[in-house]
C-alpha cells in the first residue's frame, strides 16, 4: 500500500515563518498539556468539554451502533408506557447522505399496537416523529434527525460527539498515548503500507502547504498503526536540481561558508534566482554546477550537504514538536536509479521515444507524461517513477 499525503501541496502562507514560529511557541503549551492529569467522564461524553450524557447506562467503549440502539431504547420506552420493553432494530445508513443509522422498529411498533387497540398514533411516521422528539440529549448526539417515508429514522452524529469519542479512546489508551483498534472480520488491510509526506524543500522554511501535509500524513500513519499495519514514513524532500545550482554558485561568489540559517538561505536563493534571470554569464556558471554536483565534484557535494543539514536541523525541530519521525529520501537519493529505471520501461513499451523526449502515453490522444527531455535531461517524473520503482522493489517486495 502506498499513499501520498499532498505531495508539493501549492498553499503559500504569506507569512510561512510566522506559522512555524507559532507552531514552535506552541510546543510549551504541548509540553504542559503532558503535565496535566485529564479526568475522564465515567460515562458517555458527547462534547469537548467532556459533559456527560444522559446514557449512563450505555457501557463505555462500545460501539457506535450500541450508542444509537441505547438513545432509541431510552427514546421508545418514554414513548411508550412505562416498563415497556423493546428491542430496536438499528442499521448503517445505505449510503452517507440519508445518515450514520436507522432505526426502523415505528414501523413493527406501530402495527403491534394497532393490533392491541392501543394506540395514540395516527401512523408509523407519527410514532417515529414522536420517538425522534424524545431521544434523550438530541441536539448534543446527532448534528441531523430525520423521519423517511412510513417511518424510517435517520440520524448523522454530531461532529463535536466523534471528536470527543476519539479524545476519550486516547485519553483510555496505553501510557504511550497509541491506540490499537481490533479489525472488522470483513476489513481487508495491507501488512505494510509507505506513506509519502512531509516534502518540504531544502535552503526553505516549511510553508503553511508543507504543514498540512505532514499532519494528513502523520495522522494516516497512526491511524493505520492502530490496526496493526506496519508503517514506513517517507520524506521526499526536494533537495536536486537547476535551483541548487542558482545557489551554490551565488554561495561562492559570496564566499560564503556554512555559518547561517535557513532563513539566510531564502534570501540567498532569492538574490540567485534575480541573477539567474538577468545575468547570462551567471545562467551559464550555475547550470554548469549543477553537472558538477550531478557527477559528485567534491567541492559543490560538501557546500550542498552543509546546506541540506541546515535545513535538515530546521524541519527536524518541527517533526520533534510534532512527536514523529520519518526517513529523508530526497530527490537526490533517486537520482542514480534514474536511467536504469527508464531503461526497463523502454524494454517493456511502456516508455516510448517521441519527437526527442521519452514519454509515457496512456493512450494515442493523450496528453503523454514526460520522463526524460528532449535534451537527455530528468525531470519531476523522471525522479517520482524512480521513487515509486524503489518502494515497490525495496519495501513492499518485502511483504
């Protein structure tokens, strides 16, 4: 199984330091949370606030369906006659729009008392109108009610009840604060899954697009695990390239050594973005160190590691703020498994020569994906059909 969270999201926060910055400031108020001892409800909680509900009598830790069968049991019997007893049948909605569950009992309920003589209501609908009004805590358990035809109820929980059942599943964890889920009989989950996330750029701050990547990313990793599936967590850094050129070779200009911050390095990388627009000569140097660095020139490799740890330090203060942990394959660490990988492709007509450039067509009229360019040149494909050869050969062969 392999995802990916989002990969080079295009959302530039105007002020992507400041949101890393609070981000930051915000890891003392994550380190004092740890401090504090949460008192959990001995009963449902149906809220943040963790107020508890009128369904003392539902036993904590049981299933979503036991929750609605309890609030129409307690629903049917406030209709009714006291010391009535009725066992409510309870369903999964067909499908997301009508509901969560149904509760479809009006409709025998209604035609045993018929039967009996004894009956206030005019209808099955009627009945389950009623029993709707008398579900116990309502407004706070369902975000939406609803009576469908002869007297079908639908209801749809309400966001704030899931968010504070989740609270509550952690809260009751292990001291780890990891939660482990027993699988449905008919859930059909892989032993391994590689999640691809994260992704930041190398000589940048993380943005705000980088952010929601790495939390969808990281919140699919824990999910998973708490299935039981082996998880690898992936960092595919942009870290190669004609930009890296642009800024190695304003860095030697400079004379500049290695004694800054990721924030200098944005600003170096926008000064040779300037120059590289405008200066031919300049154009000319940089591309030509991005073939040295390419071919492992000791000098280009060190300053290009020297700036890759740099911000290597900055994103892994995040990640530690974050509580996670994923291994760095960026760009570069594909490049060497390029050509071979095109190679294969060619030999089993899936890559095709057309007008220079190696494409991949899904069908003649298509738009083709370009893998290598007409100059002999990689591009982004080149280096994620690489990457996805390597995961598929290197970890999930493995399962």
């Amino acid at each position: 199984m392999i995802v990916s969270s989002m990969r080079c999201s295009r959302i530039h926060g105007q002020h992507s330091s400041f949101v890393t910055n609070l981000l930051r400031r915000g890891c003392v108020r994550r380190r004092l949370a740890r401090q504090v001892k949460v008192r959990t409800c001995d009963t449902l909680v149906y809220s943040s606030a963790c107020k508890p509900s009128t369904l003392g009598s539902v036993p904590k830790g049981d299933g979503l369906r036991q929750i609605v069968k309890a609030a129409f049991s307690e629903a049917v019997t406030a209709v009714l006659s006291k010391g009535t007893l009725v066992d409510v049948n309870i369903s999964e909605c067909s499908g997301n729009v009508i509901g969560d569950y149904q509760c479809n009992s009006a409709m025998q309920i209604f035609a045993e008392m018929k039967q009996s003589g004894e009956t206030p209501y005019s209808s099955p609908r009627s009945l389950a109108e009623a029993i709707v009004e008398a579900i116990p805590d309502r407004d706070n358990l369902f975000a939406q009610t609803s009576v469908a035809g002869p007297g079908f109820v639908n209801v749809t929980f309400s966001a704030d009840f899931l968010a504070a059942q989740v609270l509550e599943t952690v809260v009751n964890s292990a001291d780890d604060g990891k939660v482990s889920i027993q699988p449905q009989r008919n859930m059909s989950l892989p032993k391994l899954a590689v999640v691809d996330y994260s992704s930041p750029n190398i000589a940048k701050e993380m943005h705000v697009g980088h952010l929601r990547s790495t939390i969808i990313g990281e919140t699919l990793c824990r999910a998973l695990e708490s299935f039981g599936v082996e998880i690898v967590r992936l960092n595919h850094v942009g870290d190669w390239g004609t930009q890296f050129g642009m800024l190695l070779t304003h860095l030697q200009d400079m004379q500049m050594g290695s004694n800054f911050a990721i924030t200098d390095l944005q600003e170096f990388y926008k000064e040779s973005k300037l120059r590289f627009d405008k200066d031919d000569d300049f154009k000319a140097r940089a591309q030509s160190a991005v073939v040295l660095l390419q071919a492992g020139d000791g000098q280009m490799r060190k300053l290009w590691e020297e700036i890759c740890e740099i911000s290597r330090q900055d994103f892994e203060e995040i990640y530690s703020i974050l509580d996670m942990s994923l291994i760095e394959r960026g760009e570069s660490f594909y490049n060497d498994l390029i050509p071979c990988v095109l190679d294969d492709l060619v030999k089993k007509g899936i890559a095709v020569e057309n007008q220079g450039a190696l494409c991949i067509f899904e069908n003649e009229e298509s738009t083709p994906l370009i893998c290598r360019k007409s100059d002999g040149g990689f591009n982004y494909a080149s280096t994620d059909l690489a990457a996805l050869w390597q995961v598929l050969n290197a970890f999930l062969a493995l399962v």
